[in-house]
C-alpha cells in the first residue's frame, strides 16, 4: 500500500468522495444514497452488473452529468469544477476519437491541449501496438483505437485516471501490459485509477481497492486485502435440511445446498464451527458473492467510510 501518498490534506489525502450521491433519470434512480471515498494512489477496480451504475458514476466524476442529489468531490472540489478538470482523464466507453485524423495528429492535440503532456509515455504506449503514426484512426482496429486513448488518457499525465471498460478491445498480452502499467503509474507518480471491468481475475492483479455497486448502491467499498480477510468460505452439513443455527451468527452473503452438505461465503463475526471445513476465498470469489447477492448487508472498510458517516464500517 502506498500510505506516503495519503498523508497531507483531506483534498490530497482523497482522490473521490461521495456523499448521499445520486442520480436519478425522469422516474429511475441510477444511483442512490452512495457515500465512500477513495484514497489518493490507489488503483480501484469498479465492479458491479449491467446497469448498475458504474458508468453513470464516472460521468458525474468527470463532470459530464450533474447530481440530482448529494455530491461528489475530486481532490476535494466538487466534480466538474473547473479548477480540478487538469487533475483528471477520462476514458469511456466509445472511445472518442476523430476517425480522420492520424495517430500523430492526435498525440499532437494532446500536447497542444495540456501543458502537463508527457510525450514519451504517450508515444510508447502507441509504439507498443505497433501502430504506425501517419495511420488514419477509422482504420485501426478496435485494440489499436484504445492504444490511441489510451496514449491520450495517460499523456495528460493526470492525477486521476477515470476509466470504464478500457481493457475489452485489447487482446491478452496488451491487457497485461496496460495492467502493469497502471500499476507502474500508481506506484511511481500517485495517479489513482478509477477503472470499470467485468473481467474480475484481472482486476485481482491490478487493483488494490475496490467499489462495488448493486443496483445503484454501494455494496462494498475499501482495501483489497482487509476486505477479502473479512470473509471465509464454509462447508458442512444440514440437519434435517435445515442450515445450522450456528450459521446465523455469522453475515451470510450467499449459501448453497447440495443434497444433505452446504456451501457458504460468510463474513466472519467470532469463531467458525470446528464441524465445519474452511477455506479461504480470493478477490473474485468474494465479488461474485456479493454481485449475486445484491440484497447483502453493504460492506465498507474504515478506509472508504466518508468522515460524516459511520453506517456500514466494517
């Protein structure tokens, strides 16, 4: 972990803080009563199924979209202020680029356009996928076009890197080495990513924090590693087909039965049942766990509870 980095002021010290954030689409609620922050360094996958809301949160961080209730703060300045748009990227979705334009010609917009500009990883991101700089952008495949973005997200050399699906066009090899790259970035320069993925093994490697978000609310939210710590997965049997009562002292995030043997994902509160076989889960697990049981009680380290707000710390 990077604790040098979250020394200093509260603006320095979080990169993102919610507070009763939401947004709502004439009758549907997008988001809802989300609050958790996220430390300045960190590299934060943002997990959570279709519609969620993973991708409307990173358009109000980018200032694209406005809460309808709530707030959301950047180093400490609400979202879309424009004093803290030299401090972000943003790379969404479609992946906008001019289809006419070179590579070089954009690598060039992005110099003329932010005076932090670092040529040299911009122009290697691009090299790395081979791609030729005089080629015209509607003619790249879809991998070579999030090379492009890419380049251009990183070159601003930001200090927040805001990313949703970055990684779905790019084949394995590329993956890992963008993976390693944000990484790199977090650890050498402090830039913390904010980075929407459905591929949950990867982002194992690549992230040390994580949000979680079901059905517009905040499931679980903070360190990797303590968070993972929390649960273990426990087999046994039933009685009569009845789950143990001593199960029920635990949080129960998702159980299953076969035949007369269980099978739970629980969150520790004391010592399990000497009766019971013990494992203990991975990040994925844990994820899945908490994405198919989307009525959970929420989950969220001390780390990612805002100062205001108590409820749910772990």
């Amino acid at each position: 972990m990077r604790d040098g980095i979250t020394s200093g002021t509260t603006s320095a010290r979080w990169a993102v803080e919610a507070s009763g954030l939401g947004k709502k689409y004439r009758r549907t609620w997008a988001l809802r009563d989300c609050s958790f922050r996220i430390p300045a360094g960190r590299v934060c996958a943002l997990v959570g199924p279709n519609g969620a809301g993973k991708s409307t949160l990173l358009n109000l961080a980018a200032g694209l979209d406005a809460p309808t209730e709530g707030e959301l703060r950047i180093f400490g300045t609400p979202a879309g202020s424009f004093s803290v748009l030299p401090r972000w990227s943003y790379l969404p979705q479609d992946k906008p680029l001019f289809k006419r334009f070179t590579v070089a010609e954009h690598l060039r917009m992005g110099r003329e356009l932010n005076p932090g500009w670092d040529r040299a990883i911009a122009e290697r991101i691009v090299a790395e996928g081979r791609i030729a700089p005089d080629a015209r952008v509607g003619r790249l495949s879809g991998g070579q076009r999030t090379r492009v973005a890419l380049a251009l997200a990183f070159g601003k050399r930001p200090e927040l890197l805001l990313m949703d699906e970055p990684l779905a066009d790019l084949d394995p090899v590329a993956r890992d080495e963008i993976g390693a790259l944000l990484v790199s970035e977090a650890a050498e320069h402090g830039t913390t990513v904010l980075m929407s993925s459905h591929v949950l093994a990867e982002l194992e490697d690549t992230c040390d924090y994580v949000l979680v978000l079901a059905e517009g609310r905040v499931r679980m939210a903070g360190e990797v590693e303590e968070l993972v710590a929390m649960h273990s997965v426990v087999t046994g049997l039933t009685a009569g087909g009845e789950l143990p009562a001593a199960l029920s002292a635990h949080t129960v995030i998702e159980v299953r039965t076969a035949g007369r043997q269980f099978t739970a994902m629980v969150r520790r509160q004391g010592r399990l049942d000497d009766d019971w076989q013990r494992a203990e889960p991975g990040m994925e697990e844990v994820l899945l766990a908490y994405l198919r049981s989307p009525r959970a009680p929420a989950l969220l380290s001390p780390a990612a509870v805002p100062a205001h707000r108590e409820e749910g710390a772990a």
